[in-house]
C-alpha cells in the first residue's frame, strides 16, 4: 500500500532561515535575478524562520514546479518558504511595501497555476503544516499549507472514527479546497467544507494576523467561504468541527462499480442507473461520483472506455447495498465494494500525481437534480468515445469526465449564506483534456470547451461553474463562480483589500476596476521541458551547494500585537509555545 503521510517537504524547518541562491548560465537572467534579488534580499532579515530562494536553486524550482506544463512559463522572481505565521506577516507587509506582487502557494493544485506570477514573489506555504486536535476532539486546527493528507493522519491515529469535510486527493492542499467551497465524499453527510469552518486565521492586505469568524469580521468569513482562494489574504490554519462518522466503529463502504461502455448492452445498463440514480431520491450517506476514462486492460494492454461510479458510503456494507439496489439496472461488470477504513481507503487510492508531465486543459459546469438526462450522459460518453484516437496515440495525454456528487447537507445552506451560491447543485461535473504534443493545444482546449458548451445547457442559471475547478479561457467567469454573490464580493475586496494587493488572472476586482482580458498562457516544446523536467525530477534527492546567509538574531521579527498572544510576541515561537497559542484560541472559541 501506498503510504500517505506526508509527501516529502523541501527541508527541515530547522535547517531553514536562509538565502537560497545558485548561478545561472544565461549573462541577461542573471543579471535580471540580480537586480531582483537586490531588492528582495531585505526581506530575509524580517522574516523569522523562513527563507528566501531565487531561479537556479532547487528550492526555488520546487516551489514553481507545477503539474500542468502549459503553466511552467511562470516565472517569479523569487519564492518564500513561510515556516511560521510570522515569516507571512513579514513577506505579505514587504511585498506591499515594496509593490511586489505576490501570490500565494499551498498543495499547488490550481488547473490554472493561480498560486504562481510573473516577477513577484511566491510563498510557499507547506512548512506550515500542523495539525492540532482539540483534547474533546470535536474540533480541530490546521495549519494554512497543509495537505489533506497531513489531516487525515492526525485524525486517524486519534481516533479513526474520527472525519472532517475534506478532499477525496490526499494532495490537495487544505487552503485552496475550502477557500472555494471544498467538495468532499462526506459533503452530502456534513455539507461543503466551508459549512465545518469555525474560523480562520489570515493574513489581510494590511498586514495583520487576524481570527476571522461570525463573531469577528462575519463580512470576510462570508467572502472566504466560497470566495475562492488568494483573494483576501493568506489563510494560516483553519479551525474546522470534526464530525463521527455513522458508523460504530467508523466504517465506511467503498469501491467502484464499473462499465465497459464501449461494450452496447454494458452501455445501456450504465445510462439506465444513471438515469434512475438521477430520478431516485438517496440518502445523504451515500455518495457516488461518475468517471468516464480510458483504462489499460491488465490482459490485453488494450485501452478500453470504463464508465464508473466511485462509492462513498458512510456505514456498512449491507445498508450500502440496500440503498443500491433501488438504483442499479442490472450488475455492474465491475463492482469492488468493501466496507474498510476510511483512511484505509485513501492509502490504497489513486492520488493524482502533483508532477505529471502533460498539458492539461480543465473546466466545469454544476447541475441540478432532475437534469442527468439521458442526453447528457450520452453526450459525455460519445465525446469520450471521440477522443479514443487521441488516447490511444498519447501515452501520457488522455481525458476524463468526473462528477462530483452533492446535494443533501450541502443544499441546507442559501445560495448567499455563504460565498459559494450554487447550493442548489447535485452534481459538480469536471472535464479535463491532456496532452503531451503541444500542437495539439488549440484542438484540445476547443474540444474541453465543445464539451462544456453542451453541459452549460443544463447548468444551474444556463452558467454555473466551479471555482475550484478554475478554467482561465471561461469569460464571465466571475459570473460563472459566483452569481449574484459577486457584487458583495466586490464590496468586500474594497473593504479588505483596497489597493487589490491580492490579484491574479480571475481575482474578484473591488467596484470599477475593469476586468482584464482573459489570456491563455503559450506553451513551450516538450523539449524545452525536457533538461528542466529530469532536473525537477530528481531534484529532492540531490543537494546542491547552496550559499547560506545565516539569520540574523538582532533582526526585527514581526509580531501581530492585535491577537494579544503572549508567547508569540517575542516573534520566536517553539513547538510548544505554538501549541498553547491554539489551545488558547480554541478556548476563546469556545467561551
Ligand atoms: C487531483 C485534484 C483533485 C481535486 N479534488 C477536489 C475535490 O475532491 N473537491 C474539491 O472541492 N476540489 C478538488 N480539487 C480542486 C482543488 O480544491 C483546487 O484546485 C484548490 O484550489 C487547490 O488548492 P491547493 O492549495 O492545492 O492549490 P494552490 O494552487 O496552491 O492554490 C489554489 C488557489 O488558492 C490560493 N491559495 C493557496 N493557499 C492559500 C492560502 N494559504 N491562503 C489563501 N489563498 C491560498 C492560491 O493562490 C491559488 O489561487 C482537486 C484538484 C485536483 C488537481
């Protein structure tokens, strides 16, 4: 089984605190790195324990390296790797002083790179990965750069009973998931991952560290519970409510039930469970998600189109296979349910790989109960069946249509109770094409967008989208993500963010500041790639010399007064002193 704990960070926190910097070959990038080291260099000396890393070091390249390869052009002109709350107070409060753009980067999982820039900085959040339970475990603090997989370790080895709304990928980062909305297998028991948020701590535009909640700045915990990531600050831990599974000892069941749709009779049971899936009411324990993708039988090596639904149910095997029962038409060709643990489950499934090597176009559209009509499902699976030429020449390239299952507790909420307003939805559908031949770029983005421009017929308002599942050639996307919700969204950015510090390609803009064009970003040749990609590859094995700048210890570090927290004031926090600081703001939390 695979083991996902956590996957390998750069480098001890401890061993951090320095400037990161390698000579580059080319005479005009150097002397470009130069002139913007020059000026970021300072901030070193203001941030507590984290570092700076500029083009050429490994470090730096870690933090760029993306898994879509339309986005490895971004180029920024130096990373931070924050290893306390403090080094993003210091890095956000330079970058405003120094009008340098930032961005921010948690699990980098944006299908559109948002996390990175051109020339600015970015900061690197996942040293910033802790994970506190509260001793009465109902609730439940995370740091800002952790991954899913950070949390649900914790948790397991609590009690593995023990669940929070988080993501099916154990590598999607904590920050970007519930920032714009987070979509779970536990959603339709417990609602979005927004709607388990008890607070957040930020960073704001101002500089200062600040607990949000519905108690503290209720307009900004509106705006950050759907609002979409790195709009409105750095989020540095969440105080999420841990939720008991059904199940006495915490089972759950799950598996796959599959379809091997090119086959006319498998094809004809598949549309007609998805049909009566559709038309059927099911409980909120149970949670299927659709996938349409080519897979490599073991045997014949052949790649055939599976149509499957993957199963989350939140109890036992038997009351799962009552439940679908009422839905299935005839059995599956496949069907590999289990009742196991959840975590269990997430070891031993296909995480997506952060560092694939492809291209990779993605949209989305979410629809109501009552519009999975035969005709959309036959459409998808046509438009799977078209791309068959194009699996079968491309090893690495592919495409695959999924459905995320909603509804139930994630529909208790009003479309503008929180940020998120499609609260109405069942099925958040995303479409992905990838490929490795760059000229293929033009016909495979049509081919995403032909798809989705049948499926936005039946979307929510003729237009819903999902802002997790960003698509940067979507206009109107601001209308897309967030309907009428936008307008305050607006207001707020005018608010928190006046000088719309926090900015990217598809940033809610505050009121008057027109929207930009919307431009793709031009690939490079696969075999431009090629010397940086077995570069990256192998580059969290190799340690190359690196030139240290030791911290200096009579440097001011920042501390955030406001929060009152003693220990921290000092601006050096140990492991300990970090851990009282969050039992103290559970208590505030729960007084
Ligand atoms: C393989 C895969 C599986 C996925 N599965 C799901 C799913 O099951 N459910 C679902 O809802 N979504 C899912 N997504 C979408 C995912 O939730 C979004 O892409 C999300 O934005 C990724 O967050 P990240 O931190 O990994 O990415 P990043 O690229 O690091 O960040 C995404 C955005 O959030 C901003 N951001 C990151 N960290 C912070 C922070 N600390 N404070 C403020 N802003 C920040 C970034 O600047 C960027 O704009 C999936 C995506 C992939 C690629």
């Amino acid at each position: 089984m695979r083991d996902i704990r956590t996957p390998p960070r750069w480098k001890d926190p401890e061993i951090q605190h320095q400037v990161d910097i390698a000579l580059l070959e080319d005479d005009a990038a150097q002397i470009e790195a130069d002139e913007a080291r020059r000026k970021i260099v300072p901030l070193l000396s203001r941030l507590h324990r984290g570092s700076v890393l500029f083009p050429g070091s490994q470090g730096y390249r870690y933090s760029v390296w993306v898994r879509n390869l339309r986005y490895s052009l971004k180029r920024p002109a130096a990373v931070v790797h924050a290893v306390t709350a403090w080094d993003v107070v210091a890095t956000v409060r330079f970058c405003v002083q120094e009008r340098l753009k930032l961005t921010i980067r948690s699990g980098g999982h944006s299908n559109a790179a948002h996390c990175l820039n051109d020339n600015g900085i970015v900061l690197d959040m996942r040293m910033l990965n802790k994970v506190v339970i509260h001793p009465n475990e109902d609730i439940l603090y995370v740091s800002g750069g952790a991954l899913w997989s950070d949390v649900y370790r914790e948790l397991h080895d609590k009690d593995p009973r023990l669940i929070v709304v988080g993501g099916q990928c154990p590598t999607v980062g904590v920050s970007g998931f519930l920032l714009g909305g987070g979509i779970s297998p536990f959603s339709r028991s417990y609602g979005l991952g927004i709607d388990s948020i008890e607070a957040i701590e930020i960073v704001k535009a101002n500089g200062e560290l600040d607990i949000v909640s519905a108690e503290n700045h209720p307009d900004l915990f509106w705006a950050l519970r759907g609002g979409g990531g790195g709009n409105f600050g750095v989020a540095t831990g969440f105080f999420l409510k841990v939720h008991t599974l059904n199940h006495p000892e915490g089972m759950v069941t799950c598996g796959t039930l599959g379809w091997s749709v090119g086959d006319m009779k498998s094809r004809k049971k598949f549309i007609d469970t998805m049909i009566n899936w559709d038309q059927t009411p099911l409980p909120p324990a149970l949670c299927g998600d659709a996938l349409w993708r080519y897979r490599r039988d073991r045997e014949t090596k052949e790649k055939r189109l599976w149509a499957e639904i993957t199963i989350m149910y939140n109890g036992g095997k038997n009351d799962c296979d009552s439940e679908l029962a009422k839905v299935l038409r005839g059995e599956p060709d496949v069907n590999t349910l289990k009742e196991m643990n959840f975590y269990d489950w997430e070891v031993g499934g296909e995480a997506f790989a952060n560092h694939s090597q492809v291209h990779q176009h993605h949209s989305s559209v979410i629809i109501e109960k009552g519009r999975m009509t035969e005709h959309v499902v036959n459409f998808i699976t046509d438009w799977m069946v078209s791309k068959k030429e194009h699996e079968l020449e491309s090893e690495n390239g592919g495409c695959h249509v999924l459905w995320d299952h909603i509804g139930q507790q994630t529909s208790q909420k009003k479309p503008d109770e929180t940020a998120f307003p499609w609260r109405t939805g069942e099925y958040a559908l995303s479409m992905k094409a990838s490929w490795s031949n760059e000229e293929k770029e033009n016909e495979m983005v049509a081919e995403v967008q032909r798809l989705r421009d049948e499926l936005t017929k039946y979307a929510i308002g003729g237009k819903a989208a999902y802002v997790n599942f960003i698509d940067d050639t979507l206009t109107g996307w601001w209308d897309a993500y967030y309907d009428t919700n936008y307008e305050r969204l607006r207001q707020l950015k005018k608010i928190y963010d006046p000088e719309d510090f926090f900015e990217f390609q598809q940033s809610i803009r505050k009121p008057r500041s027109d929207h930009p064009e919307i431009h793709t970003v031009p690939s490079r040749s696969v075999a431009a790639h090629k010397g940086e990609l077995d570069e990256k590859n192998d580059f969290l094995q190799d340690d190359t010399t690196q030139i240290e700048k030791p911290f200096s210890q009579d440097a001011p570090a920042e501390s955030v007064s406001d929060l009152g927290c003693g220990s921290l004031q000092s601006g050096r926090c140990s492991a300990m002193s970090l851990k009282r600081y969050i039992l103290g703001l559970f208590a505030r939390l729960k007084s």
